[in-house]
C-alpha cells in the first residue's frame, strides 16, 4: 500500500490568496441549496534579497462547489 509521501514532493511552502464568494438559498422551509466559487493563487519573493517583496506566483486554480442543505 502506498503512502501520501510517495505520491507528492513537497519541495517548497510559500504563501497565497484566496478570492471567492457563495450563496445559499432553500427551496423550502428545510432544503436549499449552496455553491461557493473561489480562485487560488501563490504569492513568491520574486528576487532573493533582504527585501519585502511580494508578486504573483505561477501556481493559481479555481474550485467551485455545491451541495445541498438540510435545516431542523
């Protein structure tokens, strides 16, 4: 059986933003339905000095959601 170490290289950690936003709404007085769409990206030190410097990085994805929700 394989482990999660075998399938990824983690060679690095660097910091990133997330934008994204949702709704929900019931169909009902106890089903609805929600969705959430956010966008991901890495921010990187673009020169290697001593200095705050911050830009985008090439690693950027959307995820969208949905689901359904119950409410008592």
């Amino acid at each position: 059986m394989q482990s999660d170490d075998d399938l990824f290289e983690v060679t690095n950690d660097e910091f990133g933003i997330n934008i994204g936003g949702g709704a929900m709404g019931f169909m009902t007085d106890h089903v609805g339905f929600r969705g959430d769409l956010r966008y991901y990206r890495a921010l990187t030190d673009p020169e290697e000095d001593n200095e705050f410097d911050i830009d985008f990085g090439d690693f950027d994805f959307w995820r969208a959601t949905a689901g359904l929700t119950f409410r008592w």
